[in-house]
C-alpha cells in the first residue's frame, strides 16, 4: 500500500570522492514500522541515514518523505517536518543537566508548544524513561553510557519525530543494555507511533523487536524480509544475513 508508506528511497547514489558509499539504493519504510538496516563495517549504513536526515546530499535519486520529495532540502527543512535523526554518537550536551536536554529537544516547536505543554511532554516521557526521571537534574556528561543513550532517544522524542533513525543506539553498551535500550525502542513505537529506522550491530535482539530487516552490502540491499520470517529459521537467518 503506497498510501502507506513514509519514506521511500529511489535509486539513491552518494560517493565520497572516488568511494561510492550509496549505489543505486532503494527501500522504503510503512508507517508505525520498525525496521531494521542491517549489514557489515561501511556497507554504508550511516552514510544512508545521513543523506535521508539532509546532512549531506546525495549525487542522484530521490528521496520521498510523507510523499514529498526532500532530496535537496537542508536538514534544518528536514528536521521541521519531523524526521529526526539520532547519529552514532549521542550528541547530548554534556554540561546541561538532563532536564534542560529534554526542553532543547523541543525548541523547533518551543514557540508553538506552550512551555507548559513542553513540562506536561517530559512527564508523559518520564514514565517511559524513569531513569531520566531520578537524575533529572544530574549533568548528562556524568549518566552512564546507557543512561546517555536513553536521554539522546528521549530528547528525539521531545522534537515528536513521525520517523526517527537511530544510529546504532546500543554502540559500546554492554548486552544486558542493549536489550534495555531496544526495548525502550520498541515502547516507544507502541506509545508514539514513531516509525523507526533503526542501524544495529545486534543482529538478533533487532529483529526481535523490528517489524523488518534489510541487509546492506556496498551501498546497496542485498536482501529484504519480514524479522519473525527471519528470525523463525536458523537456516533463512544464515541465508538472508550472510556476512553481515
Ligand atoms: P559502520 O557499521 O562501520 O559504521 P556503515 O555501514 O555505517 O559502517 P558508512 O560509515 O556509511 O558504513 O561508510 C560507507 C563507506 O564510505 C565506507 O567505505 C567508509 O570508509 C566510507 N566513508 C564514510 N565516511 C566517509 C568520509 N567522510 N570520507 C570518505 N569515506 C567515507
């Protein structure tokens, strides 16, 4: 259902100098889903979220948010439309405590959304992270590497993404974590409705909480499924992942 569908990549192309980081890429993602983008060292995964969130703009293709083309649109232009880009290092800001963190993430719409309604938003979060809640006021440089993760997720959510890519959250966190943060991940579709564009090293604890998987291989997919199909048959698993 094409109605259905909150993004999709056409043919995309992006090369850093002679290195062809994207070739001829395609894939979409429905709304509410989470999917996972799986695949080995620089099969270009970044890179591709990258070029989505507008941070650097790809030599050919398109790319098709809500049904509008946002190919050459700056990422602040991206951004207001509520795809919200989460990089591989959580940028937190370190020196602020992690309440202020959380009023940051909604300054796009500060001006739209009453302060007020901002204090009821990080409540509502609070529920869903009560970590952040106990360190409310404690430095987000001094939260552990989990905690800082899980602050950078909720400060995205402050912006209300429609679709949120996460890059590789769970990056240097110890397994018992990771399983947390994904979790986490997972809670937050169910409540929000955030669709979720998600890079991960765990291959397994991914696809157990994404809807579907695809794999890279240099700059393009090499194989589509369904996570449960995957997941169900050690034999499709080994298959459809490969090297990844
Ligand atoms: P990883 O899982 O290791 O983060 P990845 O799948 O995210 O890998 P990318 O980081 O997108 O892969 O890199 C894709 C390719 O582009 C790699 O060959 C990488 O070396 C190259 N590359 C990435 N960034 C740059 C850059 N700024 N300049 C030159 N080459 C780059």
């Amino acid at each position: 259902d094409l109605n259905n569908r909150i993004l999709e990549v056409k043919n995309l192309n992006f090369s850093y100098g002679p290195i062809k980081a994207l070739n001829n890429l395609s894939f979409h993602v429905n709304k509410g889903e989470i999917v996972a983008l799986l695949g080995a060292n620089g099969a270009g995964k970044t890179t591709l979220l990258k070029t989505i969130s507008g941070l650097q703009n790809a030599q050919s293709g398109t790319i098709y948010y809500k049904g509008e083309d946002i190919t050459k649109l700056p990422a602040e232009q991206i951004v207001k439309r509520q795809l919200i880009h989460v990089p591989e290092h959580r940028q937190i800001f370190s020196t602020l405590s992690v309440i202020d963190n959380l009023h940051l993430g909604a300054y796009h719409h500060y001006s739209k959304t009453k302060r007020k309604n901002v204090v009821k938003e990080i409540e509502q979060l609070f529920e869903i992270f009560p970590i952040l809640k106990e360190r409310q006021n404690q430095l987000a440089g001094t939260l552990s590497g989990g905690q800082q993760q899980m602050l950078a997720i909720a400060r995205a959510i402050m912006a209300k993404p429609d679709l949120l890519l996460l890059d590789e959250p769970s990056l240097g966190l110890a397994p018992i974590i990771v399983k947390e943060v994904l979790d986490l991940v997972k809670r937050l579709r169910d409540h929000y409705q955030t669709t979720v564009l998600l890079i991960e090293q765990n291959v397994f604890a991914s696809l157990k909480i994404s809807d579907r998987a695809y794999v890279m291989q240099h700059g393009t997919i090499i194989n589509e499924g369904y996570a449960q199909d995957i997941l169900r048959d050690e034999n499709i698993k080994e298959a459809f992942l490969g090297h990844a």
